[in-house]
C-alpha cells in the first residue's frame, strides 16, 4: 500500500503534493510535505496543533504560497494556476467562514453569485442545501444568532454551493460538543457519499477513523507516517487495552512479559507511570482475550482494565517514540498571527 | 450532485474575468454590504448623527466669535464652514473603510471570498462603493441641517460639482484606509490609526477657521492641505469665489494618492497571508 509514488502529478489523484515547505522565520509550518489524495476518497490529516495542517490546508487554497515544493489540485498548480485551482476546491475551515451578520440564506446565494451562478440558480441552490442541511428554517436569521453545529452545517453548505471536486475541512468539529460532531460527522459522511474526494484536518483519531479511509500523521511539518486507516491502526494498535495492576511494581515485568510473547499489536506495550497503567496495543478481540489471559495466568492482581481508541498522543508515541509536541513551547498555535504585519 | 459539474465552469486555459464577472462580483459584495446596514440600522448612526452634531457645535459655539473676525456675525460663519464640513465629512467617513475591512479578514469571511475564483479588486470596489454611498448620505444630511441654519447656496451647480470633488477625494483617501486595515492586527488599531492622520488634516486646515491668522510654518502645511483645498473650493463653488488653487490641490492629491496607494492596497491585500 504505497501511497507516495514518483510521478508528481499520478493519474487519479486529486491532490498531489511534494517536497511542500513554508517556514513562518523559524518555525518550520511545513518542513518538506509529501501528499497524495486519490480521488473520491477522504485523507485524513492527524496531527496536534502547530502540526502545520492548516497552513497546508491554506497553501492547497491558494491563500498562502509555498516557500518551496509544489502541489497540484484536480490537475491545477497552486502558484500558478489560481484561478482555475479556486473553482474546483470547496473550503470549511477554522478560519474561511460565513459572514455572521448576514442570514444562512443570504451567506449561499452571495457565495453563488462570486460562483458565477446566475440570479436563479444562486437562489435555487441556496434552497436546495438550506434544505439538505436542515436549515431551511433559519434561513432568514442571521447567521450570529445559529447554534455551534447550524454554524458549522451553515459552513459546510458554503463549501459545497460550487459542486467542488476536492473539498478541505480544516479541523470540523473542533470545539463542538459531542452529539453535535456526530451530526457534522453524518453530514461529511453524506458529502463523501456523493463523491467528492476530501482532505480532513483533524486532532482527533476518533475523528479521522469514523471519516477517513487514508490517513497521514504530521509532526512539526513532516510526514510521520501515512497509509489506509486500517494498516495505521493496526501499526499503532487497533485499539488499547488499558490495564491497571494492584501493585505499580508490576507494571514493568508485565510489559516485558506480554512484549516477549509477541501477542500484542505491531507496537510495544508501553507504561504509563503517572496513570499507574499499562498500554497494550491489541489488533483483534483474539489477542485481547490472549492477553487478559496472559496476565491472569501470571497471577498479577488488576484494578481495572479498558479497551479505547489509540488517543493521538497515544498514536504519536507508538509512531515516533515520543509525545505529540506541545505546540505552546514549541511551534505558535496560529502561525498567521505570528506573521501578520 | 456529481463533481463532474464543476469542470464545466472552468474557461480552459482563459483564466481571465470578464468584465461582466466583475461587475456580477462586486454586485454580489454590494449586496452583503448593503445587507449589513439593514441588519444592523445603528452602523448608519455616524453618517446620519455626525453632520447634524457638528454643525450645530460649530454654527452656534464657535459662530459668533470667528464670524465677527470674518466682518459679519454668525450668518457669516455658517456661509463659512457648511463647505469646510462637507471636506471634513468625506475625510471622516473615508476613514470608517479601514475597520469594516479589518473585521473581514478577522473574521474569516476574507479567507473565504479569497479562496473563491474572484478578482481581488471586487471586494475592495465594493467596500469603497459602500462607504461612498455613505459619505454621500451624510454629505446631504449635512446640507440640509446646513440650509436649515442658515446656509444659502448661490450656484446650485456649484454644489455639485463640489459633491463631486469631495466623493473624488474622499475614494482616494480610501485606498490608504484600505491598506491599513490590511495590514493592521486588529480594527482598534485601524482607527486609532485612522484618528492620528484625521485630527491633524482637518484641524490644520481652512475647514473651520480662515488660516490668515495662523503662523507662517502652519500656513506651509494648511496652504497645501487637501482638507484646505477641498474646503476652499467647495465655497469657491458653491458661493463664488476663488476656486482654482483649492480645486488643482485637491485633485493632485486625490491623483497622488491613489496612483500610489491604490497598487499597494491590492497588492498587500493579494499576498496577505
């Protein structure tokens, strides 16, 4: 399953990236970006913040140009083909928004006027996602007034009044509550149904694994890892098993014993000490029960023991050995700021 | 919904807008602007309250004293300062471009609309379009609230024509507004800003008092002020007088200043990271 291939601009791609870098005076946004999203699929983009997902996202949109590397959309360069680049990608991101003061209704067909759409159809179309997006009853009200998830379903229906080919959702639900993600969530599902090819920006692997089927992590700029969603999984351990001993001393024996024999996930089994608890990466319900079975055999008492979805920072420390960096120290949350004149 | 259906937009190689793209364009952007002021009435509040608070201020406070040094009483100060306040009106409103323009890009909505496949300049012709719509508002609030004190127009021509040159002057100022409101963090500092090159333009100016009794280093700067050029030919036009000094300052300036800013407002708006 390679999915970097020579040729820079491969049939079937619908974004083809290379070598991309920005640097923002020291920091490294972009440090030398790899990319390849095939055509009617989701790529996910998993990486902590100050990860340079967003600046690859803007440099993809042709609000930012690249200080080295290229990259090509449906075909088009983003230096050199703007234009034409512009009518074929649909943006919903943590920054390109709706105009708050301005009802939903009004948001669509003024975005399907700059679309060339003629008067008519900017309205039809207007009514048309209203309607998919269950909006059509605050269509009038302003778009301030609409609730965190009609905001983002508001977004969404923005990004898709020019039918784009590729469509970026830089960081979806962030910052929404859980049941309102699972409505973006159903809503991006239906737009992928459709067959639009997607590049999801997310901090969440939960969020990349319910959208994705290809997944990318970066760090710091760089490419971590890349390949399908099932093959990441498996490599950083399908999912957790979190396993809590009596005795804190038996944390390491434990890890030592299950690591030699070999029943775990492609990843070691890792100590948490803070947390007093285990980390088993397990790929199927069989090594699950082998490794409970393990450890109840060894006779080590346990507290509690859980199964969960591979946290990002738990898929940082089995890709890279060490934890998604803190982007506070380190890389600025929000590299435009840093640059603003 | 197919993504086939995009492609059939694309103009193959032509990339470039025509004319009636632009035109649809900056309709579309009028429109939301104009929206804004219907959703939100009290954003029109300083073009209709301003005119009205400031002539009365200067009519009835400062009238008397300043229209005795002019050889006549407070009817002679009105007749003065009506056309100093029009200059004065289309600097003030010119300014209030830079803020709108600046809450865009915090926004978001600019990261949008520059993500979309429209001539930069739309958005910039539409907000400039907007803000002129506005001073023109103002500009006739004004006039009334200054023929209602007094003001008598003696070439209805005249007041034309300098409503024009002030709508002339005032879209070329707008471009340095602009490009503030590019560049600057946050609209805070956008007016801030715009109030630091305000004050001194309209207050070291023939606007609100004849500049015969002012230093001679200040009569330098006022002499070659467009607020005084502007002011000075507004009454030239509108009650006879001389016109031809103010008239050739203030176009040379609103010349100047948009051949010089009006590229780097496009260009600091188009590499805008």
């Amino acid at each position: 399953m390679t999915r970097i291939d020579d040729n820079p601009v491969g049939g079937g791609h619908a974004v083809t990236v290379r070598g991309l870098v920005k640097h923002y005076g020291e920091t490294k946004a972009l440090d030398g970006v790899d990319l390849d999203v095939r055509e009617g699929t989701v790529m996910g983009v998993l990486g902590p913040n100050g990860a340079g997902k967003t600046t690859l996202v803007r440099i993809l949109s042709t609000l930012i140009t690249p200080d080295a590397g290229r990259a090509t959309v449906a075909g088009y360069d983003v230096v050199r083909q703007p234009r034409q680049l512009r009518r074929v990608i649909g943006l919903t991101g943590q920054y390109a928004s709706v105009d708050e003061k301005l009802p939903g209704w009004e948001n669509l067909y003024m975005i399907g006027r700059l679309l060339d759409l003629s008067r008519k159809d900017a309205r039809a179309r207007a009514d048309e996602l209203l309607e998919r997006f269950s909006l059509t009853e605050a269509a009038r009200r302003p778009a301030s007034t609409y609730s965190g998830g009609m905001r983002r379903r508001l977004d969404l229906a923005a990004s898709m009044i020019g039918r784009p080919a590729v469509l970026y959702l830089d960081e979806p639900t962030t910052g929404l509550d859980p049941r309102t993600r699972n409505e973006v969530w159903d809503e991006v599902k239906a737009m992928v149904g459709d067959g639009v090819t997607v590049l999801l920006t997310t901090q969440y692997m939960e969020e990349a694994e319910q959208l994705a089927t290809e997944l990318t992590v970066v760090d710091r700029g760089k490419v971590i890892a890349n390949g399908g969603i099932e093959e990441l999984k498996a490599r950083v351990g399908g999912r957790t098993l979190r396993v809590r001993p009596v005795d804190p001393l038996q944390l390491r024996p434990l890890a030592d014993m299950l690591d030699e024999l070999g029943i775990t996930g492609l990843a070691t089994t890792t100590v948490d000490t803070e947390s007093g608890t285990l980390l088993v990466p397990v790929l199927s319900d069989e090594q699950l029960t082998a490794v409970v079975g393990a450890v109840t055999a060894r006779g080590i008492t346990i507290s509690s023991i859980t199964t969960e979805l591979p946290s990002l920072d738990e898929v940082f420390l089995s890709l890279t050995g060490h934890r998604a960096s803190a982007p506070q120290d380190t890389v600025p949350a929000d590299a435009r700021e840093e640059v603003a004149v | 919904m197919s993504a086939t259906t995009v492609t059939s937009a694309v103009t193959s190689a032509d990339t470039r807008i025509p004319l009636r793209g632009h035109l649809r364009h900056t309709g579309a952007l009028l429109r939301r602007n104009l929206l804004w002021i219907r959703q939100d009435p009290e954003s029109m509040f300083d073009a209709l309250l301003m005119p009205v608070i400031f002539t009365l201020l200067f009519v009835y406070v400062f009238g008397g004293s300043i229209g005795k040094a002019l050889g006549g009483g407070q009817q002679a100060y009105v007749q003065y300062v009506v056309p100093g306040l029009m200059a004065m009106t289309s600097l003030s409103m010119a300014q209030g471009v830079g803020t709108g323009f600046n809450q865009d890009f915090n926004s978001g909505v600019m990261d949008r609309f520059r993500s979309l496949p429209i001539g930069r300049g739309s958005v910039l012709f539409a907000k400039i379009a907007v803000e002129l719509a506005r001073m023109l508002i103002a500009t006739a609030v004004l006039m009334v609230v200054g023929v209602l004190v007094g003001f008598d127009i003696t070439h209805w021509a005249g007041l034309f024509a300098a409503v024009g040159l002030a709508t002339l002057f005032a879209s070329s100022i707008m471009w340095v507004f602009l490009t503030l409101g590019v560049i600057m963090k946050n609209a805070q500092s956008v007016q801030a800003m715009g109030f630091l090159t305000l004050f001194p333009l309209q207050f070291g100016s023939s606007i609100f008092a004849p500049t015969n009794s002012m230093p001679g280093w200040l009569r330098h700067f006022t002499d070659y002020n467009p607020m005084s050029g502007l002011a000075d030919a507004a009454r030239g036009l509108m009650n006879g007088g001389p016109v031809a000094h103010g008239l050739w300052v203030t176009l040379a300036w609103s010349v100047g200043i948009t051949a010089v800013m009006a590229p780097i407002a496009i260009h600091k708006f188009r590499t805008k990271s």
